[in-house]
C-alpha cells in the first residue's frame, strides 16, 4: 500500500504546486507510480504546470460525485512512465469536497500508487481541511519571507492538532546572496522559528519559471540547480542519506546544511 503525503504552506505564492510536480516527477522517475492530486479547486494550476491541461475531461469532483469512475479522471503522463494527474475542478468552490469523501478517494488511490501527493490550497479554509483530510504525512513549503514562515508556522500547529506530526520542511526561493547581505532570512532563522526537519532547500532559479511556462518539471533539467535540489529532495523521501548541495562559492551554507542534517 503507498502512502498519501500532502504538500502544503499557509501562504500563496511559495512554489507548493511547483513543488508538488517536481516531486511527483522525480519519483516517477526512480520507477515510482505516482499520482498527483490537485485539491486546489477552483484555482487549479497543477494540470499547467505539468502541461496537460488540454487532457482534461473529468476532475476530482466528477469521482467524488460518482459522474465517473476514479480511472476515467486520471490523466497518465506520457514523459514519465507510471505518473498520473487527478486534476481539480475549475468552475466549483472547495465545499464540492467534503474531508470523508477525499479520506475515501485516498484510500482507494493508496491501493494503486506507491506515492499519492497532493497539492493543498492556500489558506486554513475547507481546502485545507480535505487536503490534509486522508494524508499520511506532510510536506510545508515556504520562502525565506516573514509572512510566509509566519503562514507556515501556523500550519504546522495545524497539522500538529490534527494529528499529522513530524511534518518536513522545504525552503523554496533562497538567495545565498542576499542572506549573506543580511537582506533575507537565512535557513538556520526559519528553522529555529518552525523547528520541523529540513527535507531540502531550493535555490532561486530562473529554470524554474522556463520550465514551468513550458509545462516542464525542472526536475528533469540536469543542468539546473533547481533541478538537482528536487532531484535531492526526492532521493530523501526515499530514505537516501544526501546531503545538501553548495548554494554558493564560499560554500558557508553547504556547510551549515550538512550540519542541520547531520552529515558533518
């Protein structure tokens, strides 16, 4: 049986849906089958990023209302084999989904994928609530922002009270410049604010806005350093011990990471 993690952020706008594709493809990747579930409904972007969007003929609320059968709304990514998209609707609110009816969907996916990851709205709202609803772990992204550490801080006592512990952190969007110059939050700040593990920290990188734009996962881009951070991530969701990569020329937070994860 596979296991549902949900990915997840307070606040809009940190790279959660990004985030949600690139794991879904990396895992793929190593032989996985994994399915993507976009919960964000109403606002779905999911299906864009991974540029299947002109693939959808029904959505998560078809499956939940019964108008389809669960495999008639997956949609199979032909780059990667054993990836598939459930996408979200676009024309309902969040209450199409009550939380019983998304814990039912995932037990019912956990059956056929190795991974379900789903792709949590912004918000505390009813998204929230039936996105982490069948969830078996929990990913928060944030950006080194004080308003998104502080949304991310609030989700994690959120996820605490609902008896999803443990959850791991992935800082999106670092500039190792701009903390050097005091003007960004650096890692060991976030981390002593949310004291959750690190899973993985993505640099900022143009890559990402190109491949997303295209519909491609940067994960695959072997030549960008956004790709290799996700490649990372995904190796340590998989139990793999890999430390963290150099984000800058002095190597001052390769350093520091390695000694957050306990590699040196």
């Amino acid at each position: 049986m596979g296991e549902v993690i949900v990915v997840t952020s307070g606040k809009g706008g940190v790279g959660k849906t990004t985030t949600t594709a690139n794991l879904g493809a990396g895992l793929a990747a190593h032989g996985h089958r994994v399915v993507l579930v976009d919960a964000d409904i109403g606002l779905r972007n999911l299906d864009v990023v991974l540029g299947l969007e002109n693939r959808i003929v029904y959505d998560i609320t078809d499956v939940t209302g019964g108008h389809c059968r669960l495999r008639q709304a997956l949609i199979k990514d032909k780059r990667f084999e054993g990836l598939f998209l459930l996408p979200a609707a676009q024309t309902k609110d969040k209450t199409a989904v009550s939380p019983d009816q998304m814990k039912a969907l995932c037990e019912e996916l956990k059956q056929e994928f190795d991974y379900v990851i789903i792709d949590c709205p912004a918000g505390i709202e009813q998204g929230f609530r039936n996105a982490i609803a069948g969830a078996d772990k929990a990913i928060v992204v944030t950006t080194p922002e004080v308003a998104a550490v502080r949304d991310a801080d609030r989700i994690i006592g959120l996820l605490e009270a609902a008896e999803l512990r443990d959850p791991k952190l992935i800082i999106n969007r670092i500039r190792p410049r701009m903390v050097r110059h005091g003007d960004m939050m650096s890692i060991e700040d976030i981390i002593d604010i949310l004291a959750i593990d690190l899973l993985g920290v993505v640099p900022e990188d143009e890559a990402v806005v190109i491949s997303t734009n295209r519909g491609e996962p940067v994960v695959q881009d072997e030549r960008s350093r956004s790709g290799q951070a996700y490649r990372n991530i995904v190796r340590r969701i998989k139990g793999e011990p890999v430390p963290m990569m150099n984000l800058d020329e002095g190597g001052f937070m390769s350093r520091f990471l390695r000694r957050m994860i306990g590699l040196s």
